[in-house]
C-alpha cells in the first residue's frame, strides 16, 4: 500500500507538470506578446510599435508557428505600416524573423 502511494503521488507530479498545449484566444496573444518582447531588441531605440494584428499557422512538423504580424512604426512623429514575417517556436522562446 506504500508503494502504490508513492506511485500514484509520483505520477500526478509527473503529469501535472506537462505544459500546457495553447489553442485560440490565448494562443494568438501569447504569438503577439511573444513579439512585443523581440522588436525591442531588433529596432532602433527611438522607434516605437504596435502590433495590430497576427495571422498565423501551426507547422507540426517542425515544431514552430509561421506568422504575419501586421505592425505600425512609429519615429519622429511619423508612422508606417508594415509587415513582419517570422517563425516562432511551439515553446515561444525561439522567433525568427523572416522579413
């Protein structure tokens, strides 16, 4: 009966620390927070950001997602638009900025 106890309490921890597979809402601000924190550290410092919106699509195989997030720069007082084309990791700390 102790065994089994310390079975059955090995494998709830084991389970129960398996992450948590991101779907819909929380998957589509997890992308773009994922962003937010890469820009900085590839932009000037006197230019700001918005990310607008993401569009994006799961590679299972490679373990990644391809996404298309439409940005607004804004620097000395004028703004542009554009597109960010980049690969993100399934575990969101590896992006790859494509253009």
């Amino acid at each position: 009966m102790k065994y089994f106890l310390t079975l059955a309490l090995f494998c709830g921890i084991v389970f129960s620390c398996k992450p948590k597979v991101l779907s819909g809402t929380a998957l589509h601000d997890k992308l773009i927070e994922t962003m937010q924190d890469y820009l900085p550290k590839t932009l000037a410092k006197d230019v700001t950001f918005k990310i607008n919106e993401v569009a994006f699509y799961p590679d299972a195989e490679k373990k990644l997602y391809n996404c298309n997030f439409t940005v607004t720069m804004f620097k000395n007082g004028k703004d542009t638009t554009g597109v960010v084309v980049a690969t993100i990791s399934n575990d969101f700390e590896t992006v790859h900025r494509l253009q």
